[in-house]
C-alpha cells in the first residue's frame, strides 16, 4: 500500500484500516491535484472551511459526498452497478466503488460538499472541468 509524507505530520497510509471512512483517500487526492487543505478527519471535513454544501445539496463531480462517518468522491460516469442490484456506482472510495443510494439507506441522507477554491457561484469553473477534476478522476482510475 502507498505511503505518502504529508507536511502535517508522519507518514499516513492512505488505504489502511484508519482511512475505513475515506478522510485520507478524499485529502490525498485533492492534494495530489492542486487543491490542498489541512488533513481533517471526517468528522470535521463540514467544517473546516474549506469546503462548503452544494447548492441544493445537488453533487457535481468531484464533489465530496459526507456522511458522519464517511466521505467518498462523487464520479457519476462509473460504468458499473452495484453487484445484483440496479443501483449505479457513483462514488469513489477508499474501499472501492459505491453507491451513495445505497449508502444513504445505511447511514442516512448524504451531504453533498464542495472544495471552495473549485467553485464559483455554486458551480465548478468550465476550465476547471478539464484540469484538476479530469487528473483527479485520471488518479483514482489509474
């Protein structure tokens, strides 16, 4: 599994048991992309200024879907679904594709979050489209 030095503190493995909620894989791809904020566990990620709830609580992609306990990136061109079930994949996580209408069903309505600094007016910038969401959904996908 990936190590990454952070200037934060130690060594953190984002894909380890610790990361079970996603915090460590959504801040490392942010990082990796040219949006950086100070690591915040999932408990605190609504508040910690650096990201703000969509607009009408409606996710975009790249968005950061939160639930207290667990965050994943929003990604609706997943070309998968969930297993059996009809439900698509739309979110990318520290333990793999999900669902978040699934999810929903296990933890609740989900909070939909947007990073600041890639937003303008509620919506992501049209260059933005094509640069810092394209490499990070290019990261998470290989």
């Amino acid at each position: 599994m990936p190590n990454i030095k952070n200037s934060f503190g130690p060594s953190t493995d984002i894909l380890s048991d610790a990361d079970y909620d996603g915090s460590r894989y959504v801040w490392f791809h942010f990082r990796k992309h040219g949006h950086p904020y100070t690591y915040e566990p999932t408990a605190s990620l609504n508040r910690s200024g650096r990201f703000a709830e969509a607009t009408k609580n409606a996710p975009q992609l790249g968005d950061v879907a939160w639930w207290n306990g667990f965050m994943g990136i929003y990604d609706p061109h997943i070309p998968y679904t969930d297993g059996g079930s009809s439900m698509r994949l739309n979110l990318r996580t520290a333990i793999g594709e999900r669902s978040y209408k699934q999810l929903e069903k296990e933890h609740g309505p989900v909070k939909w979050l947007r990073h600041k600094n890639a937003s303008l007016n509620g919506s992501i910038k049209q260059e933005e489209k094509t640069s810092w969401l394209g490499k990070l959904l290019n990261s998470i996908t290989g």
